[in-house]
C-alpha cells in the first residue's frame, strides 16, 4: 500500500492518535533547559562586550591624556624628586621652558589617593609656590597600584619618566581596570642636572 492510500485509509478511520501529556512536560522541560542554556550564553557574551568597550574606551582616554601630558615632557628641562607623603600620594616636579607665553614654567604632577586621579598644577618658574590650581588628567585612579619612578638609564643621555597607571573603567560588580604604561623623555634635559634644582619652591 502506497504512502498516499495509508493516509487517506487512516483520514478515514477518523485517526486522532497524538502526545501524550506525559511526553509535551518532558519536552517542554528539555526546551526551557536549552532555553536556559543559550538565555545565560548571551548574557555573558553582551557582558563581556561591554567591559571590553569600557575598558577600550577608558584606553582612549588615557591616551589623550597622554598625548597632551607628552607635549610637556618631551620638551622639559628636567625632572626633580620623586616623593610620597603620608597619605599615599606620589609627587613629581618638571621644568617646562616651551610654554606659549615664552615664560618657564614648572609642573608638578601628582597620583592623588583620595580623588583617584592623576592630576597637574603649574606656576611661572622661579615665582611663588603652587596655588593648588589643579586640573585632572586622569580619574577614577588605582593609586596603590599605579606609580611614578625614574627608569635606568639604557645609554641615553637624557633624563626620563615613567609613568604606570591602573584605570577602573566601569562601576558595579563587574568593574576591570585599563592599564597604561609610558616613559617620556625629556629631550632638554641633561644627565647631571640636579633633581633638587628643579621647581624647590614645591618643596618648601
């Protein structure tokens, strides 16, 4: 008996045969765990889009930071001590002898603990001291971690910053950090030239 006559014999029999409700639970069951499955898959892949965005974007920033802070550096006339204070903030000065109005000025830059930030303030060389007019470069800030040194010396004949930042890029539970890593090179500076000499006023 052909496929075609099978069927119109069982049309006829009025056949009605189905699932039982027993076997609709169980795929109904084996469906919502799929369901569960792949609802829980996307969901971690859209986080995990979304950190790697923050952090991307937060890397961007830094960068610009950077770039503006790299305009100062590379022309400095060298860099005094670096210092922490009691409270965990790390300190360091740079003369600056390019600035638009032809006058030096001094820079001190600072990892502030308690605004996390990485953050600048200047004033006309030789003049008074700072008047804490700060601008931030950088926020949200892991201090502990982050820091300011003075790399070895590798033969160049020029002094050097290096500066190792730790950036939350997200608030909540599922905070990451963006890391930056630079050294600049200050391209007026000299070898000899006394940390000490550079911007005291800062220090006293």
């Amino acid at each position: 008996m052909s496929l075609a006559e099978r069927f119109r014999d069982a049309t006829r029999r009025g056949d009605d045969r189905g699932v039982t409700l027993a076997e609709l639970a169980v795929t109904t069951g084996i469906m919502s765990v799929v369901m569960a499955i792949f609802t829980t898959g996307l969901v971690q892949l859209f986080k995990a889009g979304n950190a790697n965005e923050m952090v991307a974007l937060t890397q961007a920033q830094l960068n610009t930071a950077f770039l503006r802070l790299d305009r100062e550096l590379r022309y400095s006339a060298g860099f005094g001590p670096l210092r922490t204070d009691a409270s965990g903030n790390t300190f360091v000065e740079y003369l600056n002898p390019g600035t638009a109005g032809g006058t030096p000025a001094c820079v001190q830059l600072e990892l502030y603990k308690d605004g996390k930030t990485l953050r600048r303030q200047a004033w006309p060389s030789q003049g008074s001291k700072p008047t804490g007019r700060w601008s931030v470069l950088a926020s949200q800030v892991n201090v502990p971690k982050s820091s300011m040194s003075f790399p070895a010396s590798d033969n160049t004949t020029y002094q050097r910053l290096r500066i190792q930042l730790y950036v939350a890029s997200n608030p909540g539970s599922g905070q990451t950090e963006a890391f930056t890593d630079l050294t600049f090179t200050a391209l007026n500076s000299r070898p000899d030239t006394a940390p000490s000499s550079i911007c005291p006023e800062a220090r006293t």
